[in-house]
C-alpha cells in the first residue's frame, strides 16, 4: 500500500494544478493528504479510480485530472458574500485611482479574482513574489497580519492607500471564515497578496513583516 503525502500532492499541484484527483489502486491519501486537496477544492474521485494523464500545455502530466467543475457551487450565502467584498474593491479601486493608479489597478484585479472564485474558477490566482513572509509554499495559507495597521501609518505619505488596502484585508478575513473549500483558498491568496501591497506602500521593496 502506498501512502500519498501532503508534499507528494503539494508538488504535482506546483508542477501542474488540478481541480479533481483520481486515486491509483493500492493508494491512499494521508490526512495531510487529504487536507491539503480540501483546502483547494479539489475532488477526489474514487479511492480506487486509476490515475489518467491529462494535458498541460503541450506536456502529458499521469496522475491529476483536469475538469471544470473544480468545487462544489457557492451557497446563496456565499455568493452574496463574495459579491458584497466585489463591490467594496470596486469602489476602493475607485477611490485610490486619486493617489495610486498602480494600486487601483491591482485592486480591480483582485477583484475580478473573487469573481472568479464566486464562480468556482480556481485556475488563476495574484501574482505573488516571494518576501521575507510570504511565498508560493504558504501564499494559500491563513497568515498573520505583517504588522499591526496604526494611526502612525495612516499618517504617512501613502496612509490613504495603507489604510485602505487594509480594509480590503480586514473585510477579507471576516469573508474568509464564511466560505469553505477552494473559495476560502483563493480568498486567502488575495489577503496575502494585499499584506505584499501595503508593506510596499510602507517601505517600497523592504519587506515589513517582523519574524
């Protein structure tokens, strides 16, 4: 019997994302295993079904399938959720256009993001570069805030943007406990990557995160 770790998956996913998994026979998942196709909405299809190659680009990858129901439908109450945090980076974009069109144009990015994810569209994701804190191993993880957002901030130079971008993050986490599956994932990524945006709103290309 072979066991399939969390890092077994962890890389296939790195190499190739998939939105279902078909078990080989003799196989079966760890719980960490598990967990971690959980987190990303991922199906897992029979315990006994056999891997299938499926194509990835112009390469033919054997183990996860591709498909394009990745989860499962958002719950009414999920949806309006999802649609609510839109509006608020539609009108935040709005609102940064006046002192960083760089940053409102991120914003309305992240914001076609939660749309994707109100749809069940998991395959794209904000670009995410590595910092002290954050990376493409944990960047789908529930992290701590950088730093605490004061009224020091707020009185800096960019404070309108900090503490904006802030609010984004902070109706993200209340939005992250109500959704499950691949939704809370994708929301997770976006909470991370506006972390990114306001330390360089801060300090430009110093990282702020205080390990």
């Amino acid at each position: 019997m072979r066991f399939l770790t969390e890092e077994d998956l962890r890389l296939l996913y790195r190499n190739a994302p998939f939105a279902e998994y078909h078990i080989e026979p003799g196989t079966r998942l760890t719980p960490g295993g598990r967990q971690f196709l959980n987190d990303r909405g991922i199906r897992v299809c029979g315990e006994r079904a056999s891997a299938r190659p499926v194509a990835v680009g112009n390469a033919q990858v054997a183990g996860p399938l591709l498909t394009t129901a990745p989860t499962s439908p958002a719950s009414s109450h999920e949806l309006l959720a999802l649609r609510r945090a839109q509006s608020i980076f539609l009108s935040t974009g709005a609102e940064l256009l006046d002192c960083s069109v760089v940053t409102a144009g991120e914003v309305f990015e992240l914001e076609r993001l939660l749309a994707s994810a109100a749809a069940g569209d998991f395959t794209r994701e904000p670009e995410c570069s590595a910092c002290t804190g954050i990376n493409a191993e944990n960047a789908g993880e529930l992290l701590e805030d950088c730093f605490e957002v004061t009224g020091f901030h707020a009185q800096l130079e960019a404070g309108k943007e900090i503490v904006w971008l802030h609010g984004l993050r902070c109706e993200l986490r209340c939005l992250e406990a109500e959704l499950s599956g691949g939704r809370k994932r994708a929301v997770r990524t976006i909470i991370n990557r506006l972390s990114q945006m306001i330390c360089r709103a801060i300090g430009g290309t110093v990282c702020q995160r205080k390990d």
